[in-house]
C-alpha cells in the first residue's frame, strides 16, 4: 500500500462512524463494546433483546453481530430528548438512517413494561444488559426484571462496571466516584433522579440477584474487560461527584449528620484521589465484567 492510500476502516472506526458522534470521540467506546459483546454467544441470524440501550453504542455493535438475518429489539425508557452530545432520539435516528438501521427496532419502554406486556411473544435468542443495571431504581426491581426475563431468553448476557481496577491504575477514582453518587443517590426518591448512578450492584451482588431469579451462571463465562484509553466515563462520574451541585443534592436530600458525612467523606476522598492523578485528564475508567447467563426452559 502506497503512502497515499488510506487504510481500511477498523470494525471499531465503521461502528463509531454510524453512531453519529464521529470517529474521533467514540472509536474507543466502540472498540470497548465489540470487546464486550465477543465474550458473549451472538451469533449470525441471532433475535437479540437488548434493555437500557441508551443512545445505541452497544445495540451498533449487536446489529453487526447478528449480521443481514439477525435483528434487534432494543428498549430503553428514556425521554427521547434525554442525553448528551446527542438525545437518545437524535442518536436513534442517525442510526437508523445507516446500513445497520434495518436490523433495529427502537422501543421507549421500561424494560419490565416491555417483557410484561409481550408474555406469549418468541422466546429471544439472546438477551443484553450492557451497562444498564446502575440505571435501574432499585435491587427490588432489577430482580423482578431477570424473573420476567428468565422465560423470554434462552442467554442473559450482561456487561457492568466492576468496581475494580488494576493495582496502581487510576481507575481507582472513577470506583469512588461511582460509590459517593450512589450514597446519595439511595437517599434520594427514585422518582427524582436522573443520575447515571441510581442503583450500584457488584458482579458479586448480580450473579446472586441472577440466582434468585432462576438464571444459571455459564461456566468459564466471568471475565473481566479493561477499557482503552479514550473511554471517558471515569471522568464524566468524577466531574458528576464534585461538582458544586453535588454538595447542594446533599443538603437537599440527606438530613442525618452522620449520613452527610459518611458522603462527605467520600466526596473527599474522590478530591484526593483526583489530585493524586494530576487532574481529571488522569482519570481513568475502571475495569467492565460480562458474564452469561441461561435462562429457564
């Protein structure tokens, strides 16, 4: 190839380019989801269901998955004007205007809406949760979600946050970031929120949510999948929790002084955490965990 040539597109450059966003901001958010869906068993033709598809980063990369026979449901209950740099509708239609567009159906539903409104439909083939556990409002629900869906997937795949990290990383600050929000965010009513943080369950906590709704942890399916640089999310949690706006929800939400300071306390040691890393271009992202899941005959 001549020095003039361009060289072919990356599978994580086609992705990221149909997103909408352009290739700079999100190739290594697509390159982080194909990295978690090659852990899961999607294969071509596969009918796939997806809950908490947000603005379509991980549904992209389904959709080439499954390939020209395969197809996507994917739901998510967001207000279509909800979301940055683009709203969950914006984004939806750039997707649907490209090549994988035709392999997507957008649904604006609560997930446990969803599944409980269809009960007779096709059993999916397979089913995603990818980094959506956090938004649910509770434990309570989350695990009366995987009850309804034991019975309309034959695999649960699911993605989320670790809360760990490789020693020494700086991930270690996107960790408590993420456990001062959900300190505050359990003291407020769910009704009120919008965080990204409103539930925090471990990898620990979902494999027993999963158990007592009646689904098998797949042997040899546990792994754990480190973000590449240009993943932003530890940076956009740390910039959420110590923020001004931060401090005022704890007034506003918390009315025992032994509570505020346990959050407090928190909301410190992400200050410190975030000196120690020089800054928040220092930030990084904590590691992601898959697992898959059967679900009931």
């Amino acid at each position: 190839m001549s020095t003039s040539e361009t060289p072919p597109a990356t599978l994580a450059e086609k992705i990221a380019s149909l997103s909408g966003y352009g290739p700079t901001s999100s190739v290594p958010q697509a390159q982080y989801r194909l990295d978690l869906i090659a852990r899961w068993p999607i294969p071509k033709g596969a009918r796939v269901l997806e809950l908490g598809c947000g603005q379509g980063d991980t549904t992209l990369a389904l959709a080439e998955a499954v390939g020209e026979t395969g197809h996507v449901d994917a739901v998510d209950p967001g207000p279509l004007d909800y979301g940055a740099p683009k709203t969950l509708g914006q984004a939806h239609d750039t997707i649907s205007a490209g090549p994988l567009g035709s392999r997507i159906t957008w649904i604006q539903s609560e997930p446990l809406a969803f599944l409980s409104a269809n009960p007779t439909a096709p059993r999916y083939d397979v089913a995603v949760l990818a980094h959506s556990l956090w938004y649910f409002a509770s434990p309570a629900l989350i695990l009366t979600t995987l009850r309804a869906l034991a019975t309309r997937a034959r695999r649960i795949c699911i993605a989320e946050w670790s809360l760990s990290c490789a020693e020494g990383t700086s991930g270690t600050t996107h960790i408590l970031a993420v456990l001062v929000q959900a300190a505050l965010e359990c003291r407020k009513p769910p009704s009120t929120s919008t965080a990204n943080v409103r539930t925090v369950v471990s990898p620990a906590r979902i494999k027993e949510l999963a158990a007592e709704a009646g689904l098998v942890l797949q042997a040899g399916t546990e792994a754990l999948v480190t973000p590449g640089a240009g993943v932003y999310d530890g940076r956009w949690e740390t910039e959420h929790a110590v923020r001004a706006q931060f401090a005022e929800e704890v007034e506003t939400f918390v009315g025992d002084d032994r509570e505020k300071g346990v959050i407090y306390a928190f909301r410190d040691a992400v200050q410190t955490s975030l000196d120690r890393v020089g800054g928040m271009k220092g930030v990084g992202t904590m590691d992601g965990w898959v697992a898959v899941f059967e679900g009931t005959e």
